[in-house]
C-alpha cells in the first residue's frame, strides 16, 4: 500500500472516529477529569501544561486531517457539478473550469449571472403583477 493510499485510509477512519459522539463524549470526560484532578496537583503549571499540550498537539493534528477531508470532498463536489454541467444541453461549459479562471474571469461570469437572475426576479414580479385576484364570490 502507497503511502497516499495508507494515509486516506487513516484520514477517512480518523475523521469518522473524531467526528462520532463517543470521541466527543471521551473528550469531554478528560477535560471533566483534568478539572477534578486540580486540587490533587494544587493547580500547579505541570497540571495546566498537561492539558495546554494535549490540546495543542490534537489541534495541530486535527488541522491537516480536516484539511485533507475538505479537499477530498470539494474534489469529489466538484467532478459531480462538472458532470451535472456537462450532462445539460444548454449549460455554460466554460463553468467546467471554474475553479481555475483567475478573479477577474470570475467576477464578470459572477456579475452575469447576478444580471440574470435580477431579470428573473423581475419576470416573475411582473408575472405575478398581471394576475387578476379573485374575486370575494370566487372559491379560491
């Protein structure tokens, strides 16, 4: 096995044991644990220390995992909205590679489409002005 592929394999069931309520609950019961423990150690440093370093060093590490998780799932999220845009007929397949146009690029393809559904906004406004209301006698 790679080391790539060691690694997913790691990030995925780390990432499903961290994000699971009994992770939660664990932590939790450390932090309760830690508290109580105190006065035994007069809340001295060491004891502070104890728990400053823990959760540095979980923090760091939990940092490059969500980091990963997050750009195996944008990647995945974007290869379906690629495929959903080219799937349709009457898409706009310059939107394919939308991630890798520079801001300029996005900001008139985002302009556009604020410009087109302003338009609908106002078709559907206009549409719903025209509606004759019914009439009291009438049955809705």
């Amino acid at each position: 096995m790679s080391a790539r592929n060691l690694f997913n394999t790691l990030a995925k069931k780390a990432s499903a044991a961290a994000g699971s309520p009994w992770t939660f609950l664990a932590a939790i019961s450390i932090v309760v644990l830690w508290g109580i423990s105190g006065p035994v150690f007069d809340f001295n440093d060491t004891w502070q220390l104890v728990i400053n370093t823990g959760t540095t060093i979980i923090t760091f590490l939990m940092v490059f995992l969500i980091q990963h998780t997050q750009n195996s799932d944008t990647a995945a999220m974007q290869i379906k909205l690629d495929e959903l845009i080219r799937a349709t007929a009457d898409a706009n397949n310059e939107l394919l590679d939308l991630e890798e146009m520079d801001e300029e690029r996005l900001e008139e393809i985002r302009a556009e489409y604020e410009r087109m559904a302003r338009e609908a906004g106002d078709a559907l406004a206009r549409v719903r002005a025209c509606r004759v209301p019914p009439r009291d006698d009438e049955a809705v």
